[in-house]
C-alpha cells in the first residue's frame, strides 16, 4: 500500500511542476537519490497554493541560510494547517514516514484548492490536471482509511482468511572450504539434499531462506565490527587474529570440560566420565591447534615476541595521519601565536596611551598646586581675620613707601 501511496504521490509532484528523475518510483528512492528534492518539491506546492509569498526553489549554499529557508517553508506549510511535527530540521534532512505525511497534505490541499477552482468556475472545461488532482484527492482519502494486511492473508478487501504462521528450519548449505577437502564437492553436488527437501513443510522454505541470510549477514557484521575495534589494534592479520581467537575459545572450553570432570570425580561419578571428557578435550585442542602456523605457535609458548610487520599502504597511511596531526598541531600554534602578537600590541597601544595621560596630568599639576597652596594659606588666615588683614595693609603700605622711594630714585638718576 505504501509503495502505491508513494506512486500517487509522485504523480501529483510531477503534475505541479517538480522535476526529478522518471525512473523513481518511491519516495525511499526519491530520498536516496536526493534530499535536496523534498525542499524544492515543497516549494513548488506553495507557489501553486500561496503565490503571494516567496521562498528560493534551491537551497543556499551556507547553512545558516538554508537553515532560515526551511525555518519558514515550515511555518508557511503550517499555516496551511498542517498539524504534524514539521521543522527545518525535518526538511533538512528529511525522513522517509515524514515527507510522505508532508506530502500528502500538500497534495489533498492541492487538490482541494483546484475543486475549488473548478466549482467557481462552471461554465470552464475541466483540464486533464483538475481532473487528475480530484481523483488523486479521492485515492489518497480511500488508501488512507483501509487496513493494511499481508496478501496471503486476505483475498477480499477487510475478509482475512486464516493463515499459518511462518517457522524456519536450519539449512545446510555448500560452502568452499579454506583448503580443499577430499570427496566434498561430489557430495555437495550427488548427495547433499535440496533446500527443499530440508524443511518439513515447503511453505517454510522462504522463511528458512531469510533466516539463514539475515544469520550469515548479521555474523558477517559482526565479525567486521569486532575486526575494527578489536583486531586492528591487536597489529595482527585478519587470519592470524581468527587463529588465535580460536585457541583461546578452545583453551577456555578445555578449562571448562576440566573443571567439570573434576567436580564429577569429587562427587564420587564415574571414571568414564572423566575419560570421556579428556579424550574430547584432547581431540579439540588438537583440531584447534593443526594448521595454525609458526606464528601462532610461537604467540602460544612465547618463544617470540608479536612482530607486527606494517604493510606500504598501513605504514603510508600511518604517515599520512601523523602528517595531518602534526599540520594541525601546526596551525593551533599559529593562531595561538597571532592571538598573542595581537595581544602585545594591544598592550602596547595602551601602554602609550597611559603614558600620554600621565604627561598631560603633569603639566596641569603645577597650576592646580599652587592654586591649593593659596587658597590654603587664605583658610589659615580667616580664624583671625583683621589682624592679617592690618598686617596686609602694612606690607601694602610698605611696600608702596618703597615703590615711591625707588620711583624718586630713578628720576634723580634720569
């Protein structure tokens, strides 16, 4: 249903203007082969549907700004009265349940407004996109309200009709072996039983199909996964690393079986038991232990340090690493270096400028002091006043005798 859901959809894009490639069929595909589509295909709706407001149809190239234009491409699809959770990050970086909730709101708004337009408008001959944007309309309303149901389990429309549930079986499948086996491959071709043949009931058959493929995915991720985080810093090859991984599982085993035997012979068992567990422990270490290598043999006894021989291309790589650290230590210290060449010349600035002040504060100093020490000999004279003031008017009076005096002398030397 999801898949015929997206078809119309898409066609009703298309029918309002956006350009994208024919050969996408779903909005998964849509999504895959470009986000930046959702943004522009939202853009055409509102030109059709708000032609009073404008929004740029490509996204800018700063993120500051395309962060503001999906800001308010949402708010102008919720004025439209969308009630979804809708954002810039949601048309940013769009998901697939999302966008489709998005759209099929733009396209029932879409069709809406072109009935509109029809019924204003009776006496036009509909177009073929009017017609197209009812039916799209009614389609959408009718996928909508149905129940989704697997196709095996119903035949009519809402009439399921009783189903088996799915079991899977294990499977055994012809896999190469690392080095060749005598006799295996005619007994994959001659007498290994078909995949049919394995199961019980052959509708089980697809099912045992996924299980064994999601099984042999999941082991192969899982293998990847621990190789990236564990192997690689171990310095081994990938063999060598499965190798000793395999001693060590069989040595824990070993040490298992043991402990066990001996709880049994403490509580009085058999000495069978006891056999029986040393032959197999014997056997499997011994299974573990054929074909490992000198390597992993000199790992196990410690004869020998790890070597860990480094390839061109990891030794390259390496190099390339440390000359990107070393690139980038250099550039903090540059800017480090600029921020405190800019700083010393700051403080050189206000260095100056101190200087400067403290000049002009000399200069006004000398006035401003010897204003203070009159006004300050003034106050000590106030307490009592006329007598300094009878004495000033005798040094005036003096100092006038000796003025004439002086003025008499002058004239008689003239």
């Amino acid at each position: 249903m999801a898949g015929e859901a997206d078809g119309l959809l898409l066609m009703g894009m298309r029918d309002v203007g956006c350009a994208f490639d024919p050969a996408i069929k779903t909005l998964k595909q849509l999504l895959d082969d470009d986000p930046a589509l959702v943004y522009q295909c939202c853009c055409h709706f509102l030109k059709a549907l708000v032609p009073q407001k404008e929004f740029p149809e490509v996204l800018p190239r700063h993120m500051s700004t395309r962060v503001s234009a999906c800001t308010a491409l949402a708010a102008a699809i919720k004025e439209l009265g969308f009630r979804g959770d809708l954002g810039y990050y949601q048309l940013l970086y769009p998901a697939e349940v999302d966008v489709r909730h998005v759209f099929m709101f733009l396209v029932k708004e879409y069709s809406e407004r072109i009935d509109i337009q029809k019924s204003s408008k009776p006496g036009d001959e509909a177009s073929g996109s009017v017609l197209f944007g009812e039916v799209l309309g009614k389609e959408l309303q009718a996928i909508c309200k149905q129940t989704w149901l697997p196709m095996y389990c119903t035949t009519r429309p809402g009439k399921p009709l009783p189903s088996r549930a799915f079991h899977s079986s294990f499977l055994r499948v012809p896999v190469k072996p690392a080095r060749p086996v005598p006799g295996l491959e005619e007994y994959f071709s001659k007498y290994m039983p078909f995949l049919s043949d394995q199961v019980e009931d052959v509708r089980d058959l697809p099912a045992s199909v996924f299980e064994y493929n999601a099984r042999a995915v999941a082991e192969a991720k899982e293998r990847e996964a621990e190789w990236n985080q564990v192997g690689l810093e171990s310095g081994l090859k990938q063999a060598q690393y499965q190798a000793k991984k395999k001693a060590a599982i069989a040595r824990r085993m070993a040490n298992i079986f043991q402990t066990s035997a001996n709880s049994s012979l403490d509580n009085g068992s058999s000495s069978r038991l006891s056999n029986s567990l040393s032959a197999l422990m014997s056997a499997y270490e011994k299974q573990a232990n054929v074909d490992q290598g000198t390597f992993t043999r000199q790992v196990k006894y410690g004869q020998k340090q790890d070597e860990v021989i480094e390839s061109l291309e990891e030794r390259k790589a390496k190099q390339n690493k440390e000359f990107e650290e070393k690139q980038a230590q250099h550039a903090k210290l540059c800017q480090e270096l600029g921020d405190t060449t800019q700083g010393l010349d700051d403080f050189t600035a206000r260095m100056k400028q101190l200087e400067a002040d403290i000049k002009e504060a000399e200069v006004k100093r000398e006035p401003l002091e010897t204003e203070f020490k009159m006004k300050k000999r003034i106050q000590e004279m106030l307490p009592d006043a006329e007598a300094n003031i009878l004495m000033l008017q005798q040094v005036a009076s003096k100092t006038s005798e000796h003025l004439i005096h002086l003025a008499n002398e002058w004239e008689a030397a003239r």
